[in-house]
C-alpha cells in the first residue's frame, strides 16, 4: 500500500527520523511526563503512529542502514569506557538472569503451542521458529526456519507479527525499570543511581541533568568517530574472513556451524577489540569525549526505525493468531523472567535487559541498556545476546521435532 513518503524517497525518511529522534529527546528533557515514558519509548510511538496512519513505509533502504552501520557504530563508542573487570563482576549476574529469562521463553512456546496446535497450521515449525527467535533473535530465526523448510507465505506472517510485537516489548521493557510499582518491589542500583543526581536550576527533569552541556571539542568529535569508524571496520573484516575459515561443509549440521556463528559474528569481534583497545590503550580513551553523546543519539534514532515495521492492519489481517501466539510468549518471558528474578534476588534492570536479549537479541539488549544510561551493563547485553544465538538455534530445533509428534 502506497504512503505519503515513498520507500526510496531517501532524505525525507532521513530527516523523518532524526527530527522523530530528537523530538523524543526533546520531551524527555523537557516534561516529567516524557521521562517517565523515557525517550526511546516516544520515539517508538512516533514511528508507529505514523507507519498506521500511512505517512511513511514498513520498509526502507533507510531502516537498513540504521540497523547496518548505527547500531555497530554507536556500541561500539559505548565501549569506549569498558572495563574488564566489571564486565567480569556484571556478566554474571546477567547470565543467571538470561538462561531464567530463556526458559520462560520455552515455558511460554509449549503453553501456547497446545493452546493454538489446532488452529494454526504449521504451529510445530513456527514453535521452533519462535523458540529460536525470542532466546536469540532474527539470526536463529531464519537458521530454524530455513532448517524446518516452513512455508513462506508462514514465515512472512510470523515476521509481520514479530515485527510489530517487538515494539511492544521493547516499549514494556524500557518502562518497567523506571515504574514505581517494579522499583517497589525489585533492586534497582543502576536507576537510582541515574535518579540520585537531582534536578536543580533551570533544569526541568533527570534526563536533563544527566545530559547536561560538556565541553566537547571538534577535535573531540573528530578523534571519537574516526575511532568507532576503525574498530568496527577492523571488527567487520575479521568477522567476514573468520565466518568463511570456519564455514562448515553443506549438511554438516548445527554443532559444526557454530564455530562461524560465533568467529563470524561481527558483534563478537567488535566487543573483543573494543573492549582489548580500550584496556591497551586507557589513556587514549579516558582522553575521547562526545562518544556517550553520540553513540546515545544514534541510538534514539534505532529506536525509531524498530517501531517502523509495525503495521497494526498487516497483523490484524495476515496474523491475528500468530499475533496472540507471539505475544503470549513474550508476554510469559517477561512475566516467568520477573517472578524468577525477584525470588532470586536480582536487579530489575539485569532482569529486563537479559529479557530483551531473549527476545530481540545482542543489538537490541545494548540498545536499550545505553538508552536507559545503564553503561556499564552494555557489554553484559551484548555477551548474553550472543550466548543466545549459540543456544537458540539448537533449542529451536529441537522444539520442532518434540512438537511434531503431536501435530494431526
């Protein structure tokens, strides 16, 4: 269906997105309201609103881009304050809380499986699909469902419904840290941590003290982007060259590709030399600043493109069952992945953020911990995103064929 601003009309969807970036940074810093709702979340809410009201498309070259070269970039400068031994300390934690959080997503896939087995057709393989996709994300996705050989007319509703739950969870997720009735009941350091700062002066709320005006040279700005240029470039070429090196033979199966998966995966690299630069060279990257700033805003502006395939009429009439069976299951992770958390005694920011790994993976867990102001939990998010995409597609897999024996 044709919208107001065309999939290949290039600088008015840029600018659609970084006028929607700002404007949701805007809000945040200006109203009590806005914080509340936080930034990435309004920005979210803009990009919906105007993909259901047909002002701009589901899909774009733009959106690509974003996801392609923002993400990497913006991480990456996160990292440049990365230190290995609270990367140690906080991995932990997160760890416990992502295997808690992967087996409410198995929970919620079995429920809901028997639930909807005599409605939906393909519901075995689309079990194992979802199963891959909500502990790892669209990597184990697509390797499940290229392995299961579902049908694509399937697979095409499935990522509609996907799509458009996704941007209810991360919207759910980026919230519940901030909610009085969660911080009540759950620890939240990072948070208060954020919150103890204050309001004063002309200032009108916490985001705003938090991101108040610094001296920043452009110099500074020079040195921070030619730098998160070269690591993810470095981090890119070794990826590539490493997926091919340990490329497994065709139908050698899952165990023997999980060598590439994990050398092959530019996120790996990018935290490993990211993560060895900044404890080589201290100095240098204590020196850099405008990387939080930057990397921040970038990711203000994914937060716009993750709302943009969400079209509400495409799930109402493509995917109405497969919208309540992938909302189910996430709504199930996040509920299994609070309870369990709670009763373990851990931190409600950790708690939503391995959830998030669960559901969205690496790129979206360190979203929205950067959003959120949560730096030191960055590289924790991408660690764990990582662990399930080592585990997803195997468990995905396997839920195929345990549900296979009780398809008519």
């Amino acid at each position: 269906m044709s919208t107001l601003v065309a999939a290949t009309d290039t600088w008015v969807l840029w600018a659609v997105l970084f006028v929607f970036a700002t404007a949701s940074i805007f809000l945040e810093q200006r109203y009590k309201w806005a914080e509340r709702v936080s930034g990435p979340v309004i920005g979210l809410i803009f990009a919906i609103i105007a993909v259901n009201l047909r002002i701009i498309p589901t899909a774009s070259a733009v959106y690509d881009a974003v996801w392609d070269y923002f993400i990497p970039l913006s991480v990456t400068m996160l990292l440049f304050k990365a230190n290995i031994k609270t990367i140690i300390k906080d991995t932990g934690k997160m760890f416990l809380c992502f295997n808690v959080s992967a087996i409410g997503t198995l929970i919620g896939v079995v429920i809901m499986f028997f639930l909807l087995k005599n409605f939906i057709p393909e519901l075995d393989k689309m079990a194992g699909i979802l199963t891959g996709s909500y502990i790892g994300g669209g990597v184990n996705l697509f390797a499940v469902a290229s392995s299961t050989k579902i049908s694509e007319t399937m697979l095409s509703a499935e990522v509609i419904a996907d799509n458009f739950v996704m941007a209810i969870v991360i919207f759910v997720l980026l919230w519940i840290p901030s909610s009085a009735f969660f911080k009540k009941r759950f620890k939240h350091p990072y948070q208060a941590e954020i919150e103890k700062n204050g309001v004063s002066g002309d200032v009108k709320t916490k985001s705003a003290a938090f991101w108040g005006k610094k001296a920043i040279s452009l110099l500074d700005i020079a040195l921070t982007v030619a730098t998160a240029f070269i690591i993810v470039t470095v981090a890119t070429k070794i990826a590539a060259a490493l997926k091919g090196a340990f490329a497994p033979a065709e139908g050698a199966g899952i165990v023997a590709g999980l060598p590439s998966l994990i050398l092959g995966n530019q996120y790996v690299m990018l935290t490993v030399i990211a993560t060895c630069a900044t404890s080589l060279f201290p100095k240098y990257f204590d020196k850099l600043k405008g990387a939080q700033e930057i990397g921040t805003y970038l990711i203000y502006v994914f937060f716009v493109v993750i709302g943009c395939p969400a079209d509400l009429k495409d799930v109402i009439l493509n995917a109405p069952l497969l919208f309540v069976f992938c909302g189910m299951i996430a709504f199930i992770n996040i509920v299994w992945t609070l309870v369990i958390g709670r009763l373990l005694n851990q931190n409600v920011e950790e708690l939503t953020i391995a959830s998030n790994a669960n559901i969205g993976g690496p790129s979206t867990a360190a979203a929205m911990a950067v959003a959120k102001g949560y730096d030191k939990l960055v590289v924790s998010a991408i660690l764990v995103g990582l662990w399930g995409y080592i585990i997803g597609t195997p468990l995905g897999l396997v839920m195929t064929q345990w549900c296979s024996t009780f398809m008519k």
